[in-house]
C-alpha cells in the first residue's frame, strides 16, 4: 500500500508540476497527462514512467485483498497493466508538423481507452462485493464519476485536461481507499476508516 501511496503522491506533482517543464504551448487545462508523455516531447519519461509505477503499484496493492475475487482480480490485472502500456506506447506529440510514430500513438490510444473502460468496471463491480452500504455507493459513484468526466474529454475538450486531473485524483484516491482496509474490505470496512 505504501507504494501505491507514493505513486499517487507522485502523480500529484507530476501532473501539476511537469506541465511548467515541457514544451510551451501545453495547458493544465486544454492537454491530458498523455500529451506530458508524449512522443518528442521534453520530460516525458517522467510522465511515462509514473504511469507504468501506478500501474504495477495499483496491481500490488489490491492482489492480495481481492484474493477471493476472481472477476475483479482479473479486472485489477487489465486495469494495471493497461495503464503501465500507456507510458510505454506514446501519445502523438501535441506540437505541429512533428514527425512521429503513428502506430504507437494508435497502441496509446487503444490502451487508454482499456484503462478507462476497465477502472470504471472494477469500481462498478466492487460494488458487488463490499457489504457495507456507503462504500457500495462510493464504488457505484466512482465508477459513474469516471466514465461520466471521461465522455466530457471528448464533450468538452477545452477543458479535458481539468477532466482527466479529476479522473486521476479521485479514481487513485478511491483505490487507496479501498485497498487500504487489506484484507477486510470485502466486509466493507474500507469506509470505516474515514
């Protein structure tokens, strides 16, 4: 749990803070934390490797708890993996008439989109196996809350890297919080440590 800690600490400052150290016309609140790692893009390893480090961090972290949950291990699996794959496979860059690799952009979209679709069915479905009522509604919200702020990305794309920093902060939050309880949450008592 405490690497998943850190690497949400670390995800904090590198999606705030890296922006002031990459190219000059990205924007905290036009750009997604992707066009941080983009390809030809200054820095971008550190973005990059931060989402490889939440993604094995996350699978750390909710393996053991979810022991007795076949579905939503696998679901965790996709979930850690995919995301880890998108540092590994780059955005196109978000500079004009910059050469790049346009199947690795294909792989990072593709992977995304998994990471996306996979968090909001791993909340939705911890739904189904935490017994206590508020948590129940907390993982329903969460995974509401994520696919609702990932459409408006796409609704709303002036803003979608607002969108994405709240998808980001509360979905790794959420997490923390669930697996948190260890092996207990499954009797709900993630949300008795509030």
């Amino acid at each position: 749990m405490k690497g998943l800690i850190i690497a949400y600490c670390i995800m904090l400052g590198v999606i705030f803070i890296l922006p002031a150290y990459t190219i000059d016309s990205y924007s905290i609140i036009s750009n997604t934390a992707s066009e941080l790692g983009a390809q030809e893009t200054p820095n971008a390893w550190v973005m990059n490797l931060t989402f490889a480090l939440l993604g094995l961090m996350t699978i750390l972290a909710g393996w053991v708890p979810l022991k007795k949950f076949v579905f939503q291990k696998v679901i965790l699996l996709v979930f850690g993996i995919s995301l880890s794959l998108t540092g590994v496979f780059r955005h196109a860059p978000i500079q004009e008439m910059v050469a790049y690799d346009l199947y690795q952009d294909q792989l990072h979209s593709f992977f995304a989109t998994l990471t996306g679709f996979s968090f909001t069915v791993l909340a939705i479905s911890m739904a189904f196996i935490l017994k206590d009522k508020r948590a129940k509604l907390l993982a329903l919200f969460i995974g509401f809350a994520a696919a609702v702020l990932s459409g408006l990305m796409f609704e709303a794309e002036a803003f979608k890297g607002i969108w994405q920093r709240i998808i980001f902060i509360l979905c790794f939050g959420w997490i923390i919080l669930v697996f948190a309880a260890g092996n207990n949450f499954e009797r709900g008592e993630a949300i008795e440590k509030l």
